[in-house]
C-alpha cells in the first residue's frame, strides 16, 4: 500500500527544500544575475560572444578537455585490469584490492593530493629517492606541470572507474566464458570475443563518469597544475577570487553545466549513479 | 591470473596505497624537514598540530560543522528515501536525478554559487550555514545508501504493523526504523565524512573563525608543505579508516541474520 | 437480520485498467469460517487486501460489523491477519512480536503481558517469549504469525494463505489447529488459499473464485457435490463431464447415448459426476431405475493408495474416470478389458458447457 501523494511530499520536503535554497536557487541566481550585470540584452550577447573568443577561454578549455581525456583514458588503462584482477583473485586477494581501492575513495581529495605533492615535490620523496641513488644530482621538477595533474587526477578517480568496471564484469555470466572455452576458444578470444564486448557498457559508463568528475576538477589542477595551464574550474575561481569578475565565472560555470549535464543525460540511459557511487 | 597480471595488479595496489603510507609515516617524522624515510620518530608535528590554535580550533570547527551536517543530511536523507521507496510519486526519476544532481555538478560551480547566496544573506563564516550547504552534497550518499538499506524491509512487514494497529509513523517508528537502524549509522558516518572531508564549497564559505580543517590544509598547501599537514592528513586519513572500519562491523552484523 | 461480520457489496477493483475484482458481494457471518479458493489471479487476495485495507476498491462497500469502512485505515478495522510468510517482524522476540498489536494500539502495561500470554498458550508456544524468529522453525513462525494476529482479541482474523509454506503433514496439523482455535474463541476467519483439500477441511463456506468473479458460495459438501459450472467442479476435485445436448433431466450424447440428472437444462451441457459415484461392472447389466450406465473400454487402472483409480475409454473418444476404494476384493483391471460404469441419476448435474 503506497504512502498517500500528500504523505510523499511531506517526507520529501525537507530534502526538496534544501536542495532548491541552497543549491537549484544559488546556482540559478548567480548565473542569472552575473550575466544580467553586463547590462541589456544586445549587450549581454555581445559580451559573450568576446569572452568566448576571448584566448584565456579558449586555451583553458583546451586544456580543460586534454587533461578530462587524458586522464579518463589514463583511469580507463589502469582500471580495467585492476577490475579484472578483483574479479579473478581469491577471497582474500579481493578484499586486499578493495581495500586498496576504497581507502583513497573515501579519503579527503585535499589529503589525496597532498600526498602527491609530497611524492614529486622539489624536496618530495621521489627527488631524494633519484638524488640518493646518484640517478640526478639537482632536483628534478616533478609538479607544477600538466603530467603532475594528469597523474593526482588519475589517481583521485581511479576507484570510480573500478567500481564502476567490478560491477559490469561481475554481472557477466562465468558460464558463457566456459562455453566459449568448451568450444575451443583460445584465453585472449574469449576475452576480446566474449568477455570485454559484455563489459563494454561498464566502460562506456565508468568513461562517461570519470570524464564529468575529471572536467569539473578544482583542488589537484590548483595545487599540482602550472598557473598558467588553466583548467575551466581554475578559471572560474580566479575570475570570482582575484578578477572579481562574476561574469565570466558565469559563462565558464554554464559552459561546464552543459557539458556534465549533458553528459550525465547520456550515462544515465545505461548506467545508475547510485551503483557507481556506493561499493 | 598470470604472473605479469598479478604483478601489474600488485603494483596498482602499491601506487594506491603508497602516496596514504608516505602522508602517514612522514607525519610521525622526527626530522626538521620533510626527510624520507624519516632518520628518526617523534610525535612532534602532533603536538605542533594540537598547540597551535588555528589548527585546533580547525579540528573543532570541522567536528562541529560534520556533526551537524551528518544529523540533518541523515535525518532528511532517510525521509526522502523512504518516500522515493514508497511514496506515490509523479516525476520520480526525475526527482531522483535532482537529488542525485549535487555529485555531478561541479563542486567549484556548487561552491561559487554558495558563496553568491551566502555573501548576500551575509551567512559568511556561520557554521550552522556551513553545515547545511555540507548537507547538499551529503545528502545524495545518504539518500543512496538509504534506499538500499530500506528495500531490505519487506513491504509485508509494514502491512503487518498496520493491519495490527500501527498508523504511518507508527509503522516508521516500530517497524521501519529499528529494521534500518544498522543501515542509518552506516550513512550517518559516511554523512560525516563527507562533510569532515570537504574542501571546495569550504574554502568559499568558512570565514576566518569557521576554517575546517581541510580549508586550513589548503591554506597552508598554497605557502609550504610543512610536516604538520601530514599529522592532520593521518588524522583525517585515520577518521576515513574509522568509518569504514565501522561500515564494515555494521555489515557483518547485519548479513548472517539473512 | 444480524449485520453479519463482514459483508462486501458490489465491490470492484481495477489495476491499469484491468478488473481484478469484479462487482462482488459477499455476507460473511459473526464466526464463520469462510474460504477465498480460486487459482492465482482470480482476485481472491486482492479481495482480502481490501477487508484489510491495503487497497481501496473503485466502487462498492466493504462493510464490518455492519458498520461502512470501505476508506478506513487498516489500523481502524480492529482486524488480526495472517500473512502467506509469516510476516513475523525480525527485530522483535517472540513476546514482542505477540505483544506488537496491543502496543501499537497503546494497551495499558497491565493487559499486555495476560493477552499475550493467553495467545501464546492458545498455539502452544508457551516458554518461548526470549525467541528470536530466526531461531525458529516454519510451524512455529506460522504460530507465532497466528499468535500475533489473535493477541488484541480481534472480532474478525484475515488469513492469506497462511500454510502455503509448510509440509504436508504438518500442513494438515496446523488447518486443525487453526479450526480449533476459530472455534474456541468464536472469531470470524477470511481464509484465502488455492488448495481446495484445505478448503473443505477447515470451512463453513468456501466461495470459488475466478476472473474476479465469485463462482460459486457454499458450505463446502454442497459445492463439491452440486457444482454449479464446469469451473466449480474441476476445481474442487477430479470430475467427470460428459457432452451433451440437454432437455429438461435428460441428456443426450452426439452417440445417442441418454443420461438423467438430478436438475433439468436445456441446450448443449455438460453431465457432472464425481469418480467416487461411478460404480464399475465386468459384465453389462441393463441399467436400474434411477441410474446411468455406459459401457467402455479399460485404459488405464492405477493404485493410488487409498483408491483405486480406473479410467474408462467410451465410444465417443472420451473418457471417464472412475475411483473405487481399495477394500477387500478390489482389484485392478487389465487394459482392454471391456466393462460398464454406473451411477445414480441423483449424483449427476447437468452443467452448462
């Protein structure tokens, strides 16, 4: 007996409220707003139109897509192996992984990056390490540079991607695989034959996620990412933080809206969210 | 598995691991600098992190901010749940996909246009306000692990509590919520965690007087990367370790019972 | 004249636009024990669920103790219920999970312990209170669940297919139980179930379901013996119909055999008679007055235990089954052994084909 439309709306409104006042709300309004501060509507396109021409736009969201992709498909080489691994190791080997996997997820991404700044700063344990095997005598410049940001990212999304995989490959039946076998498939057909091309929606969605998480990213391109290679969440801080400039935060803020929503619209007809997000 | 695959796996697992082991290990230095492996141990950037005011008063600012956020995103997270699971719902995908919206815009997107609203309401540096736009981004996880928790509550069991007596709240109250109450705790901690975690919409809206913790490491990040940061890391580190610790004891206790 | 416990008057159901329940009305009186039989989808467990008042029916009343609760909450309707799995809540013991009705209802402390343990004295479960239900077996869920729904002393008790879940044996024990403890207390019982041996073995009436339709209502020796339709009496047992044309008790076979019945039709019917009614012969004698024969063809003869059952190949291809207890002298036949059945006009109906 379902609860009464009333009773649902009731149990609903607190979320719904929250939800609305302190995000739909705030987000509508300061787009709305920061754009209607360039004045009338003719001048409002105009505007626009040169921010969007505009060379710092333009090369941050170059730099936005190179290291989004870059990154997915860095996240998708190594993840879908690691996947792989969990489902074939034993009990305790899986939950060795899984641990490997959910201690980063759900540690803090500043803490996540800090300790990659530890590991490839100027002083970091990587440029002692090379320093007392003699292998560099001055320290190499390791961060502040676009690998260093392709490499925290990746390892910041890397659990989505393996989520994301363990599940499509444990939904696989293990028998179509021994019938693949029993009719004399050899190991690697089976899998390029059988076993990706039924774990190929897992990829698609854990690709699609990863992607929207790795062009909205903010912490690990500012700390570990050169200045100068602005990502479009830099971008839109810099611009409210230093230029004040709510304008074209704005326009980079809808830019970016577009794409993930987008996106997002795409991974939702054959992927959940929910699955993705809770191991 | 061949050995070049286990290998590769093992690796993996090393890399994953490794940056966490190095934060934790760095942080019980007894080096002046960040030396690695450190030449000797010592408890000093702990007790440099417990003397020096601004980052305790950070650590108190976050537990506040997270135990806060972790009771009302709880608290609203379970209610929606329940009513997506049982409700008479129009538009339910299209609620759900609202709620569900907060994990996938982006956070510096979410946090500037916090940071708009909170400038003009002049809630800048209010914890209480802190701890609700926390709640925005926390409620989703709660709201997830809600639903699966609550389709473990067989709907004939709650037409049993009311054909015997019980009206809605009394079904939620006798029924529903002791039956879910193992899974409540779970999403209760992760509630906190996100909250004790986050960075980005904090960094916006905290104010002087309201730092968290994450905001104070941040800061610091920016100048230099004193050693006293990795004692707060393996503080954090050791919080996330504690909840999924506590996650994993609630679902061993709840699963032989099946 | 008496308001009666429960009664349902033209009451329909209808799910995205399909009857599941169709104009049905029922009078069920204070301490019957009354049967929903029907196979799945014949609506029998939707009409429960809205005695209950899980579902709210699109058109007619749903009456209890006279009084119109067709909108009223499950928690108004003062019923207990039994559910097909037991329902029993898994965060309570034994006591608590007794005691569940009269806490809800907020029974003053002094009543809850004598009311449960009364009810759990009444299904045998005394000395168990500290029992979780993982810990206990199926029959005892079932007394648990049966417990439960008796606890608060309720006028009228639902059942929905409450022994669907156990074995045979101790299926058989739990419809006495279950009869004895109705009885004693003088409560009203709705019993849904599709087994028709626990039909006949527990009720005062048994209504035959199907489509959303009431089929047949009636004390459960009257529907088994006078079916009225061919629904009604295959689904209550094994039944032999034989096709026909009728005028008035009489019916006439395509083969120009006649059979009498005990009612009168008219136009293309079916004849209706149990295998238990048919006597058969090895050697053809001219029918008595008052009884059909029909001469055939053995096919088939089985031992099934307590009977032995016969089938018999006639003329007109079809064929008839004929069941003979296993007494002294009862033997199987050989098939291909030509022999005649026969019955007493009186335990034949004419059905509508």
């Amino acid at each position: 007996m379902p609860l009464s439309a009333r009773l649902t709306w009731l149990l609903l409104a607190p979320a719904l409220a929250v939800l609305l006042l302190v995000f739909v709300l705030p987000l509508g309004w300061f787009l709305v707003s920061s754009l209607l501060e360039l004045g009338t509507w003719p001048e409002i396109t105009e505007q626009v139109a040169e921010v969007l021409g505009s060379r710092a736009m333009r090369q941050s969201l170059l730099a936005t897509a190179e290291i989004g992709l870059a990154t997915t498909l860095l996240v998708l080489l190594i993840g879908y192996p690691l996947a792989y691994g969990m489902l074939k190791a034993g009990r305790g080997g899986f939950r060795a992984i899984i641990a490997c996997v959910l201690l980063p997820y759900f540690t803090s991404v500043i803490v996540r990056t800090y300790a990659w700044m530890v590991l490839l700063g100027r002083t970091g344990v990587i440029n002692q390490i090379l320093q007392e095997l003699g292998i560099t005598s001055l320290p190499l410049q390791l961060m502040y540079n676009r690998t260093a940001v392709v490499v925290g990212m990746t390892y910041v999304l890397l659990p989505y991607m393996v989520l994301t995989l363990f599940g499509a490959m444990r939904g696989v039946d293990p028998r179509l695989l021994q019938a693949a076998a029993g009719m004399g498939a050899s190991g690697p057909r089976i899998f390029l034959r059988v076993f990706l091309p039924l774990t190929l929606h897992g990829v698609f969605a854990g690709v699609l996620l990863v992607f929207i998480l790795a062009i909205g990213f903010f912490i690990t391109p500012a700390l570990m990412g050169a200045p100068e290679d602005m990502m479009a969440g830099m971008l839109i801080e810099r611009q409210v933080e230093l230029a004040n400039n709510w304008p074209v935060a704005a326009i980079m803020s809808i830019i970016l809206l577009v794409v993930t929503l987008s996106i997002y619209a795409l991974y939702s007809r054959f992927a959940d969210l929910r699955k993705a997000i809770v191991a | 598995m061949s050995r070049l695959g286990i290998a590769f796996v093992a690796l993996i697992c090393l890399i994953l691991l490794g940056p966490i082991l190095v934060v934790v290990i760095v942080s019980f230095s007894g080096d002046a600098y960040l030396a690695f492996p450190p030449t000797r141990l010592s408890l000093q950037w702990y007790e440099r992190f417990l003397s020096d005011s601004r980052w305790s008063s950070a650590l108190v600012n976050s537990l506040e901010t997270a135990a806060m956020c972790c009771v009302m995103s709880t608290a609203l997270g379970f209610l929606s749940g329940y009513a997506f699971l049982r409700g008479r719902l129009a538009f339910r995908t299209v609620l759900m996909s609202l709620m569900l919206l907060p994990l996938i815009v982006p956070s510096i997107v979410t946090a500037i246009s916090v940071y708009f609203l909170s400038v003009h309401l002049g809630l800048i540096g209010s914890r209480i306000w802190l701890a609700v736009t926390h709640t925005v981004v926390a409620l989703p996880v709660v709201l997830i692990l809600a639903q699966s928790v609550l389709q473990g509550v067989d709907p004939v069991l709650e037409r049993a509590a009311m054909v015997h007596g019980c009206n809605r709240w009394g079904v939620l109250r006798r029924v529903v919520l002791p039956m879910a109450a193992p899974g409540i705790v779970s999403a209760a901690l992760f509630a906190f965690l996100a909250s004790f975690d986050e960075v980005v919409i904090s960094l916006f809206v905290t104010g002087v007087k309201s730092q968290t913790l994450p905001v104070r490491i941040w800061n610091s990040l920016t100048l230099e990367l004193e050693p006293t940061i990795a004692a707060v890391s393996t503080l954090l580190i050791a919080v996330t370790v504690l909840v999924l610790l506590a996650d994993l004891g609630i679902r061993r206790g709840r699963d032989p019972a099946k | 004249m008496t308001a009666g416990a429960v009664a349902l008057e033209g009451v329909t159901k209808r799910y995205a636009g399909q009857v599941v329940v169709d104009n049905m009305s029922i009078a069920i009186a204070p301490g019957e024990f009354f049967t929903l039989l029907g196979p799945s989808g014949s609506g029998k467990t939707t009409t429960l669920s809205m005695i209950a008042g899980f579902t709210v029916p699109d058109a007619g009343v749903v009456r209890l103790g006279g009084a119109d609760m067709t909108h009223a909450a499950p928690r108004d309707r003062a019923l207990g219920m039994v559910f097909q799995n037991y329902a029993i809540f898994p965060h309570l013991n034994v006591f608590e999970n007794v005691a569940f009705p009269l806490r809800a209802r907020n029974a003053p402390a002094a009543m809850v312990n004598p009311r449960v343990a009364e009810a759990l004295a009444m299904v045998r479960l005394s000395g168990m209170e500290k029992r979780h239900a993982r810990q206990l077996s199926g029959g005892q869920q079932q007394r648990v669940a049966l417990a439960r729904a008796i606890a608060a002393q309720p006028g009228i008790v639902l059942m929905d297919e409450p022994l669907g879940a156990l074995d045979k044996n101790l299926r058989y024990h739990m419809q006495t139980e279950i009869k004895d403890i109705q009885r004693r207390l003088g409560m009203t019982v709705i019993f849904v179930t599709h087994d028709q041996e626990e039909a006949m073995n527990m009720s005062d009436r048994i209504a035959i379901m199907d489509g959303g339709r009431l089929v047949q209502v009636g004390p459960p020796r009257e529907v088994y013996e006078r079916p009225n339709s061919a629904f009604a009496g295959r689904f209550l047992g094994e039944a032999n119909m034989i096709a026909g044309v009728a005028e008035g008790a009489m019916l006439r076979t395509p083969d120009g055999v006649s059979f009498t019945a005990a009612n009168a039709r008219k136009g293309p019917s079916l004849l209706f008679v149990r295998p238990e009614k048919l006597v058969l012969k090895r050697d053809p004698a001219p029918p008595a007055p008052g009884e059909n024969s029909i001469t055939g063809v053995v096919c088939r003869s089985a031992f099934l235990g307590n009977v032995i059952r016969t089938e018999l190949l006639l003329a007109s291809s079809e064929v008839l089954t004929i069941d003979a207890g296993n007494g002294a002298g009862a033997s199987l036949l050989a098939p291909g052994t030509p022999a005649t059945a026969t019955w007493a006009a009186a335990e034949s109906r004419l059905l509508e084909a």
